[in-house]
C-alpha cells in the first residue's frame, strides 16, 4: 500500500513552534509527529510513503532520509511554488492505483489500513475519514413556528457534526481532475470530484484524532501522548 504525507505547510497558526521547525518535526514526547504517523504506516503495511515538501524542506528530508529506519521506502515530492493540499499530487509521478494521503500534523490512532480496504470496497474515487465532533451553544436557541409562534425553546444546546480528518483515499484518476500547477486544497478538490458527480464515500472513525493545529491543541495533544505513547505508537491496523 502507497502513503502520501502532506508535510509542506508552514504552520502559521502553530507559531512560535514552527518558526525554525517544520510542522511536522515539531515534537510529542520524543518523537516529532511525522515520526510517529511513520512508525503508524509501517505497522499497518504502506511500504511505499511519498513526503510531499516545501517549508523547511531540507530539515524534513534530512530527518526521514530513505526510510530505511522504519522499513519503509520513503521519497519525496518537493514544490518549487505553494500548490497546497490537493494541487501537490499533481507532481508526484508514481502513484498507485489507490493511494492514501495523510496530513503531516494530526495525532491519531486510527486504522489507515481498515479505510484504505473500505476505499477498495466501495470502488469509489474517493473515501474521505470523518469524525463526529460536538460544539457547545453558550445561548438558548429558539425556533420559530408559523407567524412568529414559539416552536422550540433549547437551552444551550450541544450540536453535532463530522468534521474531515485530514485522512482520505483516492484512485489514482481522480488527479488528473488537478491541473499542472494549478494551487488546489484538498475541500475544493473533492468538491470538483462530486461536481463531476464521481463516487465519494466517507468512512466514519471512532477512533482518538487530533489536528495540530494551533498552540493550545498541540498543548492537548502533548498531554494526550505522553500519557499514553503506545496507544499511538503501536496502532493497530
């Protein structure tokens, strides 16, 4: 099985962290994250990993080098120019007929391997990995009725949603929907896919995730792996 990492942001929102490090060398416990997302595909069988790089490249390069210390073959896809999240696929020569693509900063113990096989399955161009998420309404929400009527009354509510992971499978056809450097992300590039009314599933995880995004979630995320570095560390697949 054939893994991209995305790993050529530059973290803006993670500042000062990321302002000498790229994101994905930033730390958890003694690990830098994209060490633990290698020792993750290893264990679930993606032998083959694509590092897609831009911001600090060389210190990404420099730390993964052939993969050989995680038994993997890992390569690397390095933008001249930002062509963002979806727009880097279009460079990588190579890809398998189905592919995995994995945010180079999210913490997760989730089984790559059990969506990669349910993206088989369903025989779709893409299988997008969701997430129920919940957010807190700090006021009483009111619905109307016909003529102003009162219809419901619900005192700070809590509602719920998917949000995406950062963790999808795609078929190798779809990335010729990408223009040559043409600057895509990864929401407006499903987006396209579904417009052109291709089959895109989603899988739903029960599993622990968190995106790294800003200081107080990689504080969260610190906490979350150092109490429990296995549960990451030794994932199943």
């Amino acid at each position: 099985m054939q893994a991209v990492i995305l790993a050529g942001g530059k973290g803006t929102r993670l500042r000062p962290f990321t302002t000498t490090l790229p994101k994905p060398l930033v730390p958890l416990g003694d690990y830098p994250i994209i060490d633990v997302l290698l020792r993750q595909l290893a264990r679930q069988g993606f032998g083959d990993v694509v590092i897609s790089t831009g911001h600090l490249a060389e210190l990404v390069e420099a730390y993964c080098g052939d993969g050989r210390k995680w038994k993997l073959r890992i390569r690397y896809a390095r933008e001249e120019r930002p062509l963002s999240t979806a727009g880097c696929l279009r460079t990588i020569r190579g890809l398998k007929p189905h592919f995995l693509v994995v945010n180079g900063d999210i913490l997760t113990d989730m089984s790559f391997a059990k969506l990669y096989r349910r993206h088989l399955k369903h025989k779709g161009w893409a299988t997008l990995g969701v997430i129920a998420r919940e957010s807190k309404v700090d006021y009483g929400v009111v619905e109307l009725g016909p003529r102003s009527t009162l219809a419901k009354y619900i005192e700070k509510p809590r509602l719920p949603y998917l949000v995406s992971m950062g963790v999808n499978v795609f078929d190798r056809r779809a990335v010729k929907l990408i223009d040559k450097d043409e600057a895509i992300g990864i929401p407006d590039f499903v987006l396209r896919l579904k417009a052109r009314r291709k089959k895109i599933f989603c899988h739903r995880s029960e599993s622990q995730w968190l995106d790294i995004g800003r200081p107080e979630d990689y504080e969260t995320a610190q906490d979350l792996f150092e109490r429990d570095p296995k549960r990451f560390l030794h994932a199943q697949p």
